[in-house]
C-alpha cells in the first residue's frame, strides 16, 4: 500500500487547514482501532500548528501548545479521544513505559507523535508518518500512509488541489 500525498502549505493558516482536513479524514475512519501518526520535521517546522488544526476538526477550540514538558496532552471527545505527544525532552524510551504508554493507543483514539525517533523500541508502527519541511517562507507537507488504516484516511482527506 503506497498511498502518498505532498503538499506546499504558503503560511500558518494554510498548515491549520491541512491539519483540519486530515483530522476530518480521521474522524470519518472511526478510528475503530485506533490511529497513530508520527509527526516529523525540524524545530518550528510546524508539527504543532498542523496538530492543532486536527484538533479543530475533532472540535477543540482551545489553545494547543506543544506537550514538551508534560510529553502528552490528552483531549477527550464525544466518541474519541486525540493524544498530542512531544518526545523532544524525552531522555530514554524505557520512560514511556513508566508512564503506561500502551494505554494510550487503542481503539477510539488518535495518537499525534511529535520527535517519535525519541520513542523507538517502545512506539507501536505508525499507521501514517507525516513530515514538514521549511520551503522558503512555507512548508512542504509529506504524508504517506504505513498500513490499510492510514490509507484509508488519507484515501478520504480531500486536500485542496494544486499543494
């Protein structure tokens, strides 16, 4: 399965709105079992931004800051839950298993993992990995789907033409 998408995002607004629209992929999935994304890119790339637009779609409206010190922010929802993690700070993976790290990947729940090279070993497979890259004073956006559930989601992501 080799389903792939690139995108060029011109500024913050634009990152918001791809992150809206693949969080509404997401949510149309069901995430019957569940959905994990690895989040890639340079330090102020805009994994957080992009995160804070799925957010939105699941219908947060709140601030969305970065997890660095706390390593994941939980947001509850009707029927799903979104976990917002942030492995920058982290100094051994073995601390992932200290705070019940398997507990936060299963069915209803989307796991958004920023910096996840930081977690190997202890991570479950991403379904979809995620990058971005500075492109002159936007971003170039990489999504490519690692199992039939991401494909699924990027399947249904309605991305604006032209990216």
């Amino acid at each position: 399965m080799s389903v792939h998408k690139a995108l060029f995002l011109a500024d913050e607004a634009a990152t918001v709105a791809a992150g809206e629209t693949l969080g509404e992929a997401c949510k149309r999935s069901g995430l019957s079992e569940g959905l994990v994304i690895f989040l890639g890119g340079q330090l102020g790339a805009g994994k957080t931004t992009f995160s804070r637009g799925v957010l939105r779609a699941f219908g947060h409206r709140g601030a969305v800051k970065s997890p660095t010190y706390t390593l994941v922010e939980p947001y509850e929802f009707d029927d799903s839950r979104v976990y917002h993690f942030d492995l920058y700070r982290l100094g051994d993976a073995e601390e992932l298993e200290f705070m019940g790290v398997r507990d936060y990947f299963g069915a209803g729940n989307l796991s958004l993992v920023e910096w996840s090279e930081r977690g190997v070993g202890v991570l479950p497979e991403p379904d979809m990995t995620l990058s971005l890259v500075v492109d002159g004073s936007g971003r170039r956006l990489e999504l490519r789907a690692l199992s039939a559930a991401g494909a699924g989601v990027l399947e249904r992501a309605d991305f604006p033409a032209g990216g």
